[in-house]
C-alpha cells in the first residue's frame, strides 16, 4: 500500500476546493468538508484543537493567538483530519469513549512525534503551496527580507513560515537562520 505524503494531499485539497491563489480561504475547505470551526479561548500555550463526536468534526483555534497563528493552527488541525482521520470511523484514538480530541500546543510542535510533523508539511503545503510560491516568485530578482515580508502578507503567513517554506523547497539557502533577520 503506497502512503500519500502530506503535500499531496494538501494539493488534492487546493484542486478539490478549486482553490488557485493566495491566501488559501480555509473556510472554503471547512465548508466542503462540513468541519465547524469554533473558538476556544485558551491560554497562551494551547493553539488549538480537533474534536470528532459523532461524525462530527469540529476545529477549535485560540482566538488569542495572532490570526496567522490561527490560520497555520486551523491548516494544522485539518492536516491531522486529511492526513490521520478522514475515512477513519469515530473510533479512532478515544477520550471518554465516544469523542476525540487532539490537541494542538508546543510539544506538538517540538518534531518529535510524526503525525505532528505531517499534519505541519501539510499545513506549510496548503497555506504557502509550492506551484503558487513558484507562480508568484516568477517575475522577482532576489528574495530578500523585503519580498519574504511581502509574500507573507500575501499568504496571510508569519515571516517566518514563509522563510521556512521558502528553504523547504530549496529556495533560499538552508544556512539562513529564519529567525534571524535576512
């Protein structure tokens, strides 16, 4: 049995939602897969959340977090969903029985646990996908920290997501520090 890597089936989202540009409306995907999206004010640790009851699926986000914080969260959250749970009955990995809940904070993004690092490939994929960073990075020159801070206000994208994607797919060096000023 062949495994789909995230980044596929990030980009079977995009075409399925027909979706072309930046930023990606994740709406658009919540409303085709009938995910609820909820707010759920946590403290400042706890970014967000994917609850299954019932075959219903709701992603809540911390309302408290940055909106490109919610975002990268939401595109998380629904990583684990296309990734891990969709097709899956509800009885998949259990919290009292007959819900699940999996929660999105810093451990999981500490990339010691491997379904975290796919549902993050994929949330980089579907928020910042590589044929529209290629499409809009066409026409540039150099990509200094003037076009990073560009493209990640396009993408609705931290600086530096952006600056990680951007290595990620061999577009900047590997030995720029993204949290370092380029």
């Amino acid at each position: 049995m062949s495994r789909i890597s995230p980044e596929k089936r990030a980009e079977k989202v995009l075409n399925d939602c027909r979706i072309t540009e930046a930023p990606v409306p994740l709406d658009t995907i919540l409303t085709k897969e009938s995910i609820q999206k909820a707010l759920l004010p946590a403290s400042d640790d706890v970014f967000g959340a994917i609850v299954r009851q019932n075959g219903v699926v709701v992603i809540a986000v911390n309302p408290n977090q940055h909106p490109n914080r919610q975002r990268f969260t939401l595109a998380h959250e629904l990583g684990h969903y296309f990734c891990h749970y969709k097709g899956t009955s509800d009885q998949v990995e259990h919290v009292d029985g007959d819900f699940r809940v999996h929660w999105r904070d810093q451990n999981s993004s500490s990339g010691m646990n491997w379904e975290e690092i796919e549902a993050n490939r994929f949330a980089a994929a579907l928020l910042i996908p590589e044929a529209f960073l290629r499409r809009d990075l066409d026409t540039c020159r150099i990509i200094d920290r003037d076009m990073i801070t560009h493209l990640a206000s396009m993408y609705k994208v931290s600086r530096v997501a952006m600056q990680f994607r951007l290595i990620n797919l061999g577009l900047l060096p590997p030995e720029i520090d993204p949290s370092a000023e380029v």
